[in-house]
C-alpha cells in the first residue's frame, strides 16, 4: 500500500480499466462552472488531511464563455466513494490586476515528480500553474500561496508567453504541468505549445500543438524555454499524429517516465480557415515514455490510446462521455490502485468522468512474472 509522500512507480502501462462513470457534474444554471467541468489536478492536502481537485470551470452569460478555476475536496477514504467531491467554490486571486486577461483555466499545482498527487512547496509556498486568456492569446502564469486554500497571488515575473511568430508556441502557451526537480533546482514546466505560422518540423499537421519545457531556476526564478518534448506523430492517421494535448509524468519502475497524456489524429487548420478550433475532435488519452533520466526529451507515444472515440460503448454516451475525451489525470490512491479521470462530451458542456484500474494486482501479478 502506498502510503502519501512515498514514491511510486509504474512498472508496465496499464490495460485494463474499468468505468467508473460520472464524478463531477456541471453545476446549476448560473454557477460558475455551469457549462464544463474538466482538466483535474488533484493533490494531497496536509493541512486539512484530504484530497483537494483543482479544475477548469466554464460558465456562458449571453452566449459569451466565462473561463475560472474551480476547486473541490474529497474527505478520506476517498477508495470508498470516488464521486465524493465537495465543491469550495471559484478559486480567488488576491492580485487580478496582475493577470494577463480576465479568463483563466486549466490550473495545475506544482507537485513532487516521483510522488503523484503530492504537492511540492518551493520558497515556502504552494505555487499554482494557470493558462489565462487575452486578446486572442493565451499565456501561463503561476500564483502562490501558504496554503491550498488560497487566495492566491500571481507572481509576474514567472509568466510563461509566447514565442516570435515563427516559433512553436508562436499563438499559444497552454495547459500546464510543473514539477520541482529539488536535487537540480530547478522546476520543469511542460505546456502546449500553439503555431501561429505552419511548423516546418511537422509538416504533416503544420499547426498543430506540441509539448514544449520550460525550466525555473529554483535559486534565481530565470526562466528558460528548453525545447519539445514530444511532436505530434509522424504516421500519420496515429491517435497523436494530429497534436499534442496535456502532459503529466510518472516515474519508471525500470527506469525512465511515463506520461498520461491527450492527443488527436486529426490536424488542425490555419487561423484563416478556422480561427477558433485548434483542437479538433478527437481528443483521445494514452501514454508516452521516455528513457531519459531527466524527463525533458526523448518522449514517444504508446502506438494505442487507452480509448479509441468509436469504442466508447453505448450506455456511457448515454451518460455523457463522447465526441472528444480530454486532458487526462492520473490520481493514484493509497492502494496504489489508478484512476485515470478526464472530462468528456459536446463542446462546452463537458464533465468529469473516470475509468479505474486495480493496479496493485497487476503489479503483484509482474512480479511473479505472469501476464497482467
């Protein structure tokens, strides 16, 4: 049994998943996650001994989206009941001034690389990674604050922008992850990265998103774009040949990282043909691995997702899931048993959904040297 704060590794991808259904619904007509609740990040919360879930809300006044950060605790044990989410509201700023547009989404806390759902402090504090949204753009920027609670307070010198037209994030940095890689100060960032201008590297999906790094300097707080991690595939027609989605990693066993990430088969167009979807469906979820000994290079995608769109069967639509299954979250439990949560269904009325994997068994079962 895991116990919190201890490492964990995975020793084999996980195949079999069972559906849990529906964990975190929309709220009421007029709430402020009323449209979508989606890109969980869940982290053990010390202070008040329990699971708390950060995640991206939407609400529409008039036909117009309104984007926020939503956070939900868990009492503990949460194995007992994974729908046992208690909504604490919308997550407040202390500093609004200091975001760069009046939306924001998709938030991630900084946490331990080699404890999944392990928040790491750095200089005292908890930090919160968020995509913001302004005149047309988007951008990373980072808060903190002494507890997960909040309010937080953006700190801007850490604001993570986008490239020069011609660069790989030349639209916009999106969808962060942060890990605090103490042994080398520094803090790796990984985001989706959006072209402005047709990417040469990739001329198969000229536009489509990538993951790139950005490292922090944990002494100074520099900030340094370090390059992509994982392109979108090269055979084309694969579940990640059309862009790279949210990334989060795990450590390996036997040496190396997994990641749960989300990706497409399908390119996106130009700006000129459509300026609002660069994300087309569908999104799928899977894993990558890289070999690497520091988990900034070398990524490459499992050649399966867990899901392919078609096979989601007929009493799950029923429910909501379909059209795209997006940014996927792996939320180890104390058993060391996974669940893999995402947000699913139509545009702008998605909802958290989850499937469950008994990986303890499977692990024992490797051990002993028999197929999972």
């Amino acid at each position: 049994m895991l116990n919190r704060g201890e490492t964990f590794s995975l020793m084999e991808i996980p195949e079999r998943w069972t559906r849990l259904g529906k964990i975190l619904e929309r709220g009421k007509p007029g709430d402020f996650d009323s449209c979508v609740t989606g890109d969980p990040c869940i982290v053990w919360n010390p202070e008040r001994q329990c699971y708390h879930m950060f995640y991206f809300a939407q609400m529409k006044i008039d036909g117009v989206e309104h984007n926020r950060n939503g956070h939900a605790i868990a009492d503990n044990p949460i194995a007992e009941n994974l729908r046992n989410w208690k909504k604490l509201g919308e997550i407040e700023f202390t500093n609004y001034e200091d975001m760069l547009g009046k939306n924001t989404h998709k938030p991630w806390i900084l946490m331990d690389p080699y404890k999944p759902n392990v928040a790491k402090k750095w200089k005292g504090y908890y930090w919160l990674f968020t995509s913001t949204f302004a005149s047309g753009r988007k951008f990373v920027q980072a808060a903190y604050c002494k507890t997960l609670e909040g309010p937080w307070t953006i700190e801007p010198s850490l604001n993570i922008l986008p490239g020069d037209e011609h660069a790989p994030d030349g639209l916009h940095v999106d969808a962060p992850t942060a890990y605090y890689f103490e042994e080398r100060e520094k803090i790796l960032v990984f985001y989706m990265g959006y072209p402005l201008k047709p990417q040469g590297d990739t001329e198969w999906t000229p536009y489509g998103s990538r993951s790139l790094t950005v490292e922090i300097d944990a002494v100074s707080g520099k900030i340094r774009k370090t390059g992509t991690a994982l392109y979108p595939s090269g055979n084309r027609g694969s579940w990640t040949s059309g862009y790279i989605g949210g990334l989060q990693i795990i450590k390996a066993q036997r040496g190396g990282w997994y990641a749960l990430i989300n990706a497409s088969p399908t390119p996106p167009l130009s700006l000129e043909d459509e300026c609002d979807m660069r994300e087309p469906a569908p999104s799928l979820g899977g894993f990558a691995f890289t070999e690497a000994e520091y988990p900034n290079n070398g990524w490459e995608a499992a050649q399966e997702p867990l899901e392919h769109e078609i096979d989601i069967p007929e009493n799950a639509r029923k429910e909501g899931e379909g059209v795209n299954m997006w940014r996927h979250h792996l939320f180890v439990l104390p058993s060391d048993d996974l669940v893999c949560i995402y947000n699913t269904g139509d545009y702008g009325s998605e909802q958290m959904f989850a499937k469950f994997c008994e990986y303890s068994k499977s692990c024992e079962e490797i051990k002993k040297g028999e197929t999972p």
